[in-house]
C-alpha cells in the first residue's frame, strides 16, 4: 500500500498465511544530529517508513515475531 501513499496500515492474514508485512510510503523528515560539529548544520533529512508485521500465533511465537 506504500506506493499509493499510505503512511501507516496493519494487513490482514489470510489462511493459510502464517505471517503478512505492511509496508508503507517513505517519508522524508527532519531529524536533530547528535553530535554536530562546529559550524555545522545541526538537522539532516532522513527517509523513514513504517512497517507492521501480522502474524498468526498458533504457527509463530509472539515473542519470534517481535
């Protein structure tokens, strides 16, 4: 669903699916640096993108899964 613009979804597993990955749009965002130096430009721009992981938890372990 990323490629249509969607910034955030869960995706529903379907039988006999185990496990299903949401993957969606990458947005750029400002992100402070940790240690700028002198003189330097204390943000930088990053591509981020959320990602969620349905799984079925009578085939895998929650814990696995996380």
């Amino acid at each position: 669903m990323g490629m249509f613009g969607v910034s955030n979804f869960s995706a529903i597993i379907n039988p006999p699916q185990a496990c299903i990955l949401a993957v969606s749009s990458a947005e750029k965002r400002v992100i402070p640096k940790e240690n700028p130096k002198e003189g330097e430009d204390p943000y930088t721009v990053a591509s981020l993108m959320n990602v969620t992981l349905s799984s079925d938890h009578r085939v895998v372990d929650g814990a696995v899964a996380a």
